[in-house]
C-alpha cells in the first residue's frame, strides 16, 4: 500500500466526518447516467443501491444505521462535470464514501481534486485504466473491477490464439484507451504479433468513415476496438460495417452492453468477441438471482463490480464503528480479505453481524474479490462472443 498521510483539512470539518451517532449516513453512487456509457450505468446504480437496501433491511448497520444513496452523474467523459458532481457529493450531500467514478478520466480527476483532498474513499466498479494503480491516493482510492494492464494481456493471448496475428487498433482518446492499448500491444507483439495501426478516435462524432477509412487501409483484417458502446466505438464498427472493412471485431469490457447489438443488429453475429470483467464463482450465480428479484440486469456490464462496491463501504464502516471517512479507509482492506469468515452475495447481514461481535470476515462477493496493493482487483474475465443476437459466454479466465 502507498504511504499514509495525515488527513487533510476534510479532518477539521464536521462535515467531512459523519458520525454514527446520526440516523442515517449518506453514500454517493457517482457514475456516467449520461454520456458514452449511459445505457450500462443504470443497471450498476441499481446493483450498489441493492447492497445498501440489504444494509438498510438488516438493521445491524452501526446499531440502527441506515444508509442513504446520493447519485451524481460523472458523465463519464467530462472531468470538469464529475468533478463538480463530486464536490456536491462531499460538500453539500455530506458523503462518507463514494462508490465510482466510473470512467478512468472521470476517476482521476475526482480523486486527485475531491476525495484525496478531503479524505473520502472512492471504490471504483469500472475504472480500469493502469494509471490509477500508481495514483497518489493516500489510499482513499480502490476499485474492485481489474486493471486494464490485465485486460490487455487476456484480450491479447485470445486474439493470438484465434490465430490472428495482424490487427488493426482504434482506441478512445483518454486514459481508459490508451492504458488499454498499450497493454494489449505488449502483449500481442510478445506473442509475435503485428499492430499494422494503432489509432486514437474521438467520441462525440457523427461521421466515423475517414477513421475507418484510415484503419482499413493499413491492411488489417481484424479490428480491436477499444471504446465505447454508446459513442465512438459504436460508431467506428458501424462505419465499417457500412464499407464491409474488417472480418471480425475484437471487443473490451467498454463495448459490453445491450445497446450495441440493439443498435447493429444481426451484422455482428459470429463477427465480434471480447473481454468483460466477470466471474463463474458462486457468488455470481446468486447475485444474477438476486439481480433478477431487484428487477435488473446482473449480467450487464460491472453489475457485479457495483454490488461489491457498495458492500465493502458498508462492511467497512461496520468493521471501523464509524462512518469517520478516514476509518472507514483504513478498514477497507480487512473487511476485503482473509482471515475471516467468508461473505456472499444477500450474506451482507451476516458480515455486519459477525464484525458487530468482533469477529472478522473475507468479502467474496459477486466478483470473487480480493483486493491486492494499492487497492487493486485481482479479478477474473468472461470471454464473450456476439452470435444470435446476444452475448454467448465462451469461458472465465
């Protein structure tokens, strides 16, 4: 873990330090509920705010505590908009914790002008980018969806497997791309492969077709697209679709999401694959039903991953006796790994229990988590192929 520093000014105000002595504390769910992923956001608040709902039904929180969500849109792609949502967040709505940001822009933006300065932890279900594993957090910072320095690694080894060793690359210009890219292009020219492009793209475009005509003609006959689903990405496949440019499309975890085959359609059948963080332990199983009983979407994009999040803030402030932001930080890693009893999805009353007795527990939750230093996932991928209109799982790895 990076070194601890001493809290900053957030420590002389009241309003940086909620007490349990309240009815109630807040929490904020900040995520991009407009912007390149908006049509994946709503199904990840739902799955944090099912964790709080658990909490709040148990009635062990703190003696009687419950737990009040605060959402903030991020927008995912706007620094300057997800860090004014933030400071709302801190300031005015008085949270104890965040769960988010999302996006990595999003993330460190908010951590290095919001919650490192006034000491509020900030779990991440989806920020990937490897630039956060080195950020100077003062250890406020965690997420429980894996680096991308991974993801490029497993995206790679599929890609060379399937017996492709030329691509073609068109990643979304900021840190989540970039970082992504850059780790799959080690890999893959590790493995002997050959990058004929590799091409940022930006989003908020209407036109995609000079970008693509850009990346076809390096010779290419696979595309990775590391992108969005509701923007950029989106429409560099679409634009290749449209001039038949590429034989098949090689997806990361930002691509995951319904809109895009809504948006397409039969076009990608057998013609596109790609990473996700997920899991096949058992803890996913029971979050999908528990999903389910919510009425949303646990197999949409960083489900999981948000239940998690919103779990371990819970657990923590359990574990500290206090929603003391800075102790909540400092429980954060025990609640999250053995020694203990271990926690499962709809087992959140039974953590909150056992920490209320002074035991000690290990959250596995929906994803399998274990956080490694500084706060990291060390996390698991579902390998996905689009074919009959839908996401077919391939395998776990």
């Amino acid at each position: 873990m990076k070194k601890l520093m001493l809290a900053t000014a957030a420590s002389a105000l009241l309003v940086a330090a909620p007490t349990a002595k309240a009815d109630s504390v807040n929490v904020g769910i900040l995520l991009g509920f407009t912007g390149p992923i908006e049509s994946i956001t709503p199904a990840m608040a739902a799955a944090a705010e099912l964790a709080f709902s658990e909490v709040n039904e148990s009635g062990l929180l703190l003696d009687g505590m419950t737990i009040e969500a605060v959402r903030g849109d991020s927008t995912c792609g706007d620094a300057a908009a997800a860090t004014a949502a933030a400071e709302r967040l801190v300031t005015s709505d008085d949270v104890a914790a965040i769960v988010g940001a999302d996006c990595s822009g999003a993330s460190i933006a908010v951590a290095n002008n919001v919650a490192i300065p006034n000491g509020v932890v900030m779990v991440s279900p989806s920020s990937t980018s490897p630039a956060l594993t080195t950020i100077d957090d003062d250890d406020y910072f965690f997420r429980t969806a894996p680096s991308d320095a991974r993801q490029g690694q497993v995206v790679a080894d599929i890609v060379w497997e399937r017996g492709i060793d030329t691509v073609a690359i068109t990643y979304t210009n900021n840190d989540y791309g970039r970082g992504l890219s850059e780790a799959f292009t080690t890999t893959f020219e590790e493995l002997g492969g050959t990058v004929a492009i590799n091409a940022a793209h930006e989003d908020g475009r209407a036109d995609y077709s000079a970008e693509v005509g850009a990346l076809a003609a390096a010779g290419a006959d696979d595309l990775i697209v590391f992108g969005y689903v509701d923007q950029g990405g989106r429409g560099i496949i679409q634009a290749s679709l449209d001039i038949d440019a590429f034989e098949n499309f090689v997806l990361a975890d930002g691509m995951f999401g319904d809109s895009l085959i809504e948006a397409i359609g039969p076009e990608l059948d057998g013609r596109a694959f790609g990473t996700v963080p997920g899991s096949d332990l058992e803890g996913a199983d029971i979050f999908l039903e528990l999903a389910e009983e919510a009425e949303f979407d646990g197999s949409s994009s960083f489900t999981g991953e948000s239940y998690d999040a919103g779990a371990l803030i819970a657990l923590a402030m359990q574990a500290a006796g206090s929603t003391d932001r800075t102790a909540i930080r400092d429980a954060m890693m025990s609640v999250a790994n053995a020694p203990g009893e271990e926690i499962l999805p709809g087992e959140i009353a039974k953590g909150l229990e056992i920490l209320a007795n002074g035991g000690e527990i290990d959250y596995v939750g929906a994803t399998g988590v274990e956080l490694i230093g500084p706060g990291e996932a060390a996390g698991r991928y579902r390998i996905y192929e689009i074919d009959d209109g839908d996401f077919q799982t391939i395998e776990f790895r």
